[in-house]
C-alpha cells in the first residue's frame, strides 16, 4: 500500500503531464533534483501533503505533494536543503500548502546552517486559494531576508517566475536561468499590452537574455536544464555553507612560486590601449579556472569566484576592453553586492584595478550615478574579510577610493610598476593646473614623470609594495595567508543604511 502511494505521489501530475513537460525539453522536479544532487542523497519531506481547497472545484483535484517538492540531500557531498516546484501539479501554483512547505525547509536550512537551493518552475500565485496564496508568497519572502547573510541561498529559474514570485529570486543571493524556456517579469505581456500597448512576447520581456545582459536580475544563463544543474554542482563547490564557517581551502596542485613572465608585458605601452583582465585573472587562479557571474551585464567589471594557492577567492576587477574599465551606475551595483556577499560569508577579496574614473554623461548623472557608485564604496568601506588588491595601470580620482584603496581599509594593496595613481590623466591635470601656460607639453611629461608610476603613492604609504607583475600569484597568495586569521571589529549598529 505504502508503495502505491510513493509511486502516486512520484508521478506528480501524471503521466500525460511529464510528457508534455518532456516535449517542452524540460525535466521534471524530481529529475532535476536526481541530476543537482549526489546520487541516493535526496531525502524527501512533506511527500503527501495536499491543499485544502474547496472552491472553484478544487476539491475535486488533489495531488500528492501540492506541486512542490522539498527535502534535503548532498552535493559533492556537502549538504544542502532543496526546493523544485512541480509544472506538472497545477502548473507549479503556489497555494497555501506549497508555500508551507516550502517555509519549513528554508527554516531548516537556517536552523542548521545549511545553503538552501529553490528551483522555481511556476505558473505563480494559485488564484484558486485567494489572499492565501499571497499570504504564502509574503511568508516565503520573509524567510529569504532572514536567512540572507546567514546561509548561501541559490535560485534556479527553470520555467515561468512572473508576479509576486520574482521577489524571492531577488531576495536571495545567486539566480541562473534557462535559455528560451525560464522568463521573470512582474507583469506578462498581456497585461503590458493592455496598459501601455506594448507589445511584447515572453522573452523580449523577462527572458534569460534580457536578465543577463540589461537588468542584471541574473548571474547566468545556461542552455537547458541539464547544462544548468551540472554547473551549480561546480558553482556550489565555491560557496560556504554558513556565515560562521572559516573560508573555504580547497588544496591545489598548482605552484604559488611559479612566474608567469607574460604578465610582465601584459599591459601595452600607450596607456589608452586596452587590454583583457581575464588574461590576469586566469594566470592568478589555480589551474586558471575562473567561475565568472554576470559576464554580459556590465562588462567593465568583472565578478567571480576562483583559487589561489587552495584559498577560495572572490575576484573583482575592472575591464579595459570594456568602456575603458570606467565605472558606471551597472557596474558599481553589479561590483557591489558581490562584495557585500563575499564579507558576509567570510570569502576573501582580491580586488585587480585598472580604473580611469567614472564614467562622464548626463544619462549617469541623471539616473544617480552618485549614489549607485556610493553603494560600492560603502560596500568596501564596511567589509572585515581580507583585502588585496593589485593596481595594474590606472586608479584615478574617485574610482581609485572607491576600489578597494587604503583609506577604505584595504588590508594589502599592491601595485606593478605600470601603475598611475592620481586624481586623473596627465592631459586633464594640466589643462586646469596649468590652463594659461604655452608649454603644456612638457608640463604633462612632467606630470606623467611624477604620477606614471607607483612610487609617489607608495611614499605616503597607500601602497604596500610594488611588485613585478610575473609575481602577481605568489604575492596574493602570500598575503592571504598572512590575513586568514584577520580579525576586525566594527562598532555595534542594529543595521546600517546603505544608499539604496
């Protein structure tokens, strides 16, 4: 009898329903989780749960498990608590039971510290059931901001996430799409048609492409379901499991001694020449792998997860290929949660800095580019993990404070003999220094001569050493093992006020 009722309650919506999941080249919750998790780790709770629902004929369709299944299982043999919402079970509606269901296993995962993963497959609020569904989307919501800053939270959108149900991919710390088959939007094209006659299909409006590469909602997006669940397996390996556990060291047999002498002609002669980040930030890594988030929305950053010498580490660093690696409104957000996640669970920080400034226009002062750029300033300002950073070629003006400079309590701050650090460029300097003299020229040799370098910063101190760029690896790894144990206490405050 028990059997029977397992093998109900696995078949979700039936049969006829995983096919047309199937056909749509989508998997089913169960299947998902067979791939995420390790192999017979998943243990399932809440298996017969159903609504309660007597309205609009309700009653008369009841399913095991009420369109969610939740539980807890291992990857790559750390734990983690899971949700996958069930398409196939009134197409993955959120009701009053789903909800509470999925309440108790983000619970659990806070209780015992452990990340939570929600896969998000869903048609939205279930109108049958009313305010309560609401209800159960406010008690989800709830849930996501208490359990932020404590446990790692991941959200995969695997389908429909539209309405209410965007807020609690929002709420949490990761969120990865699939191409042509998973959207978010607040209201549908329907709606936007009627009220601004737009019109507008599914994936011009919330597809994976938009939330990766203009809003920024995404950090990746992956080909099907398939390719995604592999890829959060590699990206979990990354992650901590709690804000209480020491960083990650994860042993490498990768060199910290070796030289890499290419660096050493990495960055060009003219300075307004670009080059790419990536070359560095491989050539530091182990095994020169590099997890990069949200690398189609604000390319003059670069965000990511890598290794150095075994030691997790959260990179961040301007891209010259990219708007010259200005700062801009995208970029100082994009930068700025990365590092408030990575000060919240204890992940190192290397910070690789070649910035001009930020970037000029009226379209970035008139949408607050004073106040987004706070945001990653006072996101370095406030973080307590360890601090690197290396300037490679330009830290100007503002942008040199707000990246991770000294004065923001930067724990170790290097810099290659290529670097510049001044309020701004030589021409610029002069122009207003020296605006009604004739020899402008060798005034800005003599500018280049004196800020062109490290040497002037390193003299006050605002940089801890200048070092050869082939080095780069072994200096970084040398100072994160001198700051593991870094401890620093900030002054009490219930919470701070960040410039939203």
């Amino acid at each position: 009898m028990l059997e029977k009722l397992i093998s109900e309650a696995e078949k979700g919506g039936g049969n006829k329903r995983i096919d047309t999941q199937h056909a749509k080249g989508k998997l089913t919750a169960r299947e998902r989780l067979s791939v995420l998790l390790d192999l017979d780790s998943f243990i399932e709770y809440d298996k017969f749960v159903k609504h309660n629902v007597n309205d609009f004929g309700m009653e008369n369709i009841n399913f095991f498990g009420d369109g969610v299944v939740t539980g807890h299982g291992t990857i790559l043999g750390r734990k983690v608590f899971v949700y996958a919402q069930d398409f196939t079970v009134f197409g993955g509606s959120l009701g009053a039971a789903h909800a509470k269901k999925i309440c108790k296993v983000i619970d659990m995962a806070i209780n015992t510290k452990v990340p939570i993963i929600g896969l998000n497959d869903s048609g939205g609020a279930r109108i049958q059931e009313g305010v309560n569904a609401l209800a159960g989307y406010g008690e989800v919501f709830k849930r996501n901001v208490d359990a932020s800053g404590v446990i790692p939270q991941i959200s995969l959108i695997m389908g429909p996430c539209a309405g209410g149900a965007v807020y609690s991919p929002a709420l949490t710390d990761f969120t990865f799409m699939v191409k042509n088959s998973s959207y978010m939007f607040i209201t549908g094209p329907d709606v936007v048609k009627k009220v601004t006659h737009e019109d507008v299909d599914h994936e011009t409006l919330g597809g994976s492409k938009i939330h990766t590469s203009k809003t920024g909602v995404a950090d990746c997006a992956f080909n099907n379901d398939v390719e995604m669940l592999l890829k959060v397996r590699e990206f979990f390996n990354f992650l901590p499991l709690n804000n209480q556990e020491s960083p990650r060291f994860i042993p490498s047999n990768d060199p910290v001694e070796y030289h890499d002498e290419s660096l050493n002609t990495l960055i060009p002669v003219n300075p307004n020449t670009p080059y790419d980040m990536y070359e560095l930030i491989e050539k530091i890594c182990d095994e020169r792998k590099f997890f990069e988030l949200k690398s189609d929305f604000a390319r003059n950053i670069i965000i990511g997860f890598g290794k150095i010498g075994g030691y997790i580490v959260g990179i961040v660093a301007n891209q010259p290929m990219h708007l010259a690696g200005c700062l801009d409104i995208d970029s100082s957000r994009k930068a700025a949660r990365f590092v408030r996640f990575c000060d919240a669970f204890n992940i190192p920080l290397i910070t690789l800095i070649d910035v001009p400034g930020f970037l000029p226009g009226t379209h970035q002062e008139y949408n607050n580019v004073i106040q987004h750029g706070a945001k990653l300033l006072y996101a370095y300002a406030e973080a307590t993990i360890p601090k690197i950073s290396v300037i490679t070629r330009k830290a100007y003006g503002g942008a040199y404070i707000v990246m991770n400079s000294k004065n923001l309590n930067g724990d170790i701050n290097y810099a290659w003999p290529t670097a510049e650090i001044a309020v701004m460029g030589p021409e610029s300097a002069v122009e207003i220094i020296f605006r009604h003299k004739n020899d402008q020229q060798q005034l800005i040799k003599e500018y280049k001569e004196k800020f062109a370098n490290p040497l002037f910063a390193a003299s006050y101190g605002y940089i801890d050493d200048v070092i050869t760029p082939s080095k780069s690896r072994y200096f970084i790894y040398k100072a994160l093992e001198i700051l593991k144990n870094k401890q620093m206490v900030k002054p009490w405050k219930k919470h701070d006020n960040l410039p939203l």
